[in-house]
C-alpha cells in the first residue's frame, strides 16, 4: 500500500524522489527510523536495558556485540543512538540528562551519522565524533561521558598515532576510561591495518578489567540479498578455498575475462539502478598528495576515488568513472559492486586455493609496524583477505569479479562454465 501511495505523490508532483533514489541515499539506509529485525530489536532493546541498569554504576561497564559485513551493526547503533538521546530529555527515564556518543573511526561513515543528526530532532552532531577527537576532549574537560556507543570499533587504534593527534596506548582503552558505559560493535574480519589490528585474544585482555557482558553476536545477513550458499561461497573465498559458485536466482555473480567488460557492465547497471561502482584491492598506488592514481589493467585505466567533501564517495554521481578503496567503501552498500581482485591475489594451482603475495599489496600504512608482530606475515595476509572480505560483501543484488592474475581468472571463469 505503502509503495502504491508514494508512487501516486510522485505522480501529482507532491514528493520529488522515487521510492528508489531515496532506498539508494546513505542517510535512508542509516536511517534511525529505518524498519528493524526481530534480532536486531532485541539487540536495540538490549542495550538501552544495559544502559538503563548500569548508568549510576561506580566502574565503566562494557557490552560488545560482534557481526560479520552486512547484518545491520550501524543501523542498530543509529536507533539506539536516536533512542537513547530522546530518553536524555525525559525527566522520568534513568537517562534523563546524560552526555551520549556515537564514535566512528571511519570519515565516510561519520560525514553520514553528521547528515542524520542535521534531519533528526533529537540528535545534534555534535553527538557524533572521531574516537581521537573524542578521548581529547574528555581529557581536556576532565570529565567522563555517560552512554558511548562505538562503531566499526575493529577500526579503533591499538597503538599511539601522532600522525593522528593520538599518543595514548590504546584507544578502546581510553574510550573505556572517559566513558560510564561502552557499547562497541566489531567484526574482526574488518581490520585493515596493523596500527588498529584486533583478535578476540587482544579485545578480551582490554576489556577483562571492566565489568561486562557476554558477547552478543548479530548473524543474519541483510545486505546482500543471497542466499546462503552464496554468502558461504565468499566466506570460503576469503579463507583463501576455491569452491564450485552456487547458483543463485536472486542475486548476480559473474566473473569476467576482462576488468573493461565488468566496467561496462557496471555502468550499465548504474544507469538501471543506481549505486553500482567499480572498488579494487589496494594492489595499485595510491597516495594523499593531490595527484591522481590510477587503478590499470589490461585493457582498463580508471583513477583511484577522490574526496569529496561532506559527500560520501558513492553519493556522488560522477564516482562511476572511479575505482573505490576498502577505506572508501568499508561500512556502506551498493547495489551491485565489481571487484578488481590485483596482483596479491594469486592462485596456488597445486593446492586449488587463493594464494597472497603480500609483497605486492600497496597500502604500506596497512603494515607500519609489523616489525612489532612475531607472525607479521600472518597478519600482513589476514589483512588482504580482510579487504577482499570488506569489497566482496558491499553489493545487495549483484556481485562482479576480475582476477587480475592470469591462473585465478582462468580457475574462476572455469567454475564459472560448470556452475
């Protein structure tokens, strides 16, 4: 009904967008108000429970809720954010006049949360911050906040960075030391850099000394509209095994023999839909000093994404003719991604499975400071899989894939004929 009425307001010039352009906008898809799961409510109402009880607490409480790329982490923290922000400003709640925050480590994401909080009465995005930004303020004012909620906290810094204005030891660390209560959502198969490297065993030796919840781990996947057998078909891809690709009516995979012909298929698809890109693995140069880099094979050259602004990356339309990073499009969907897997992904033909040259992989930042890692190496490939992993899980009805190594391209388009 819903949809038959908002066409009819289109038709009589009453709203402006299509049901699909705005499903399409960054804000619509953070949206605090966005229509939650069964799972996912239980979660929101569990927090805001936790919060409630352990608000006056003496010692800062801690509550961690784990899930993979795409069970819906950022939608339930912007409701609960919302929710709880509305509770500051009733006189009868628990949560009357707290100091809450939403801290993200991640640009794109935040330039999002800040246009949510400039529509939504009850935010102000002054309630939304960097953890850095955020652990020096508290220090400045010598004063804890009271409700933290941290986002994409595999992306928090798990040493000083004064490049970054942090010259602390840990950020959770800190967050955890400026604020009453922490809610921190995590994947451990996000982490992209050895200066913010995460495994259960680190996480778990921050948070032993606080008071604490068990785990709560979010499952069910939302974002990519697969089944399961798809879903399991890029877990076991990014595990580095190389298994026959499911069948799926209701989502497209396809590999290509060239990264130009993927390309116009992409455009295509953009043009249909909207919110399809071209994101590559960080196997090309690309660095900050205003030059442009570009993303080549073959047959293909396309520059590296730029920055826009207070717009994030995909929002803007000309972006199609760009090649987007795992630090542009970490945390956000598309409708339909191309993925240019690069020269560190290789295939190992006598073992049938990925095999990574982590010596080609050109996001240095990604590894400064290995030397403090006994298994540097280890984690030096667990990161690339981890960005194949971010890349391969941003598209909700169709995912594409050029391999740029010559073996694993062949070895897919094979599966590929016989799927």
């Amino acid at each position: 009904m819903f949809e038959d009425i908002w066409d009819e307001l289109l038709d009589r010039d009453i709203v402006d967008n299509s049901r699909s352009t705005i499903e399409n906008k960054d804000i619509f898809k953070l949206s605090p108000f966005k229509e939650l799961s069964i799972e996912q409510l239980e979660l929101q109402q569990k927090i805001i429970d936790v919060c409630k009880k352990h608000i006056n607490d003496d010692e800062p409480y801690v509550f961690l809720v784990k899930g993979e790329a795409g069970v819906g982490k950022s939608v339930v923290l912007s409701s609960v954010i919302n929710k709880i922000q509305e509770l500051s400003k009733e006189k009868s709640s628990a949560l009357y006049k707290t100091n809450n925050y939403l801290l993200v480590n991640h640009t794109e994401m935040l330039k999002t949360y800040k246009k949510i909080a400039g529509n939504v009465k009850a935010l102000t995005k002054k309630n939304f911050e960097k953890p850095t930004s955020f652990i020096n303020q508290r220090k400045k004012l010598i004063e804890k906040a009271d409700i933290v909620l941290v986002d994409e906290a595999h992306l928090l810094l798990t040493k000083p960075d004064p490049y970054n204005n942090f010259v602390e030891d840990n950020q959770l660390q800190e967050i955890i030391g400026h604020s009453k209560i922490v809610i921190a959502v995590y994947d451990d198969k996000q982490v992209l850099k050895m200066k913010s490297y995460w495994d259960e065993e680190r996480l778990h030796s921050i948070i032993g000394n606080y008071n604490t919840e068990p785990t709560y781990k979010l499952t069910n996947q939302f974002r990519m509209h697969a089944n399961n057998e798809m879903v399991n078909w890029i877990d076991h891809f990014v595990e580095k095994k190389i298994t026959k690709i499911p069948k799926d009516p209701e989502y497209d995979i396809k590999i290509f023999e060239s990264a130009a012909t993927m390309y116009n298929v992409i455009q295509k698809m953009n043009k249909e839909y909207g919110l399809a890109r071209i994101v590559s693995t960080f196997d090309y140069i690309h660095k900050k000093d205003n030059e442009e880099y570009y993303v080549e094979e073959e047959d293909f050259k396309l520059p590296w994404n730029g920055d826009y602004g207070n717009i994030t990356w995909a929002e803007k339309a000309g972006t199609v003719r760009e090649v987007g990073s795992i630090y542009t499009i970490q945390g956000f969907d598309l409708n339909y991604v191309g993925v240019i897997l690069g020269p560190s992904i290789t295939y190992d033909e006598s073992k049938d499975e990925l095999k990574i040259i982590t010596e080609n992989y050109k996001d240095t930042e990604a590894f400064r400071g290995k030397d403090e890692f006994q298994n540097s190496e280890d984690i030096k490939e667990k990161i690339i899989l981890n960005s194949i992993n971010v890349l391969m899980k941003r598209g909700i009805h169709g995912l594409y894939i050029y391999a740029s190594d010559p073996k694993l391209r062949s070895r897919l388009l094979e599966l590929q004929r016989n799927q």
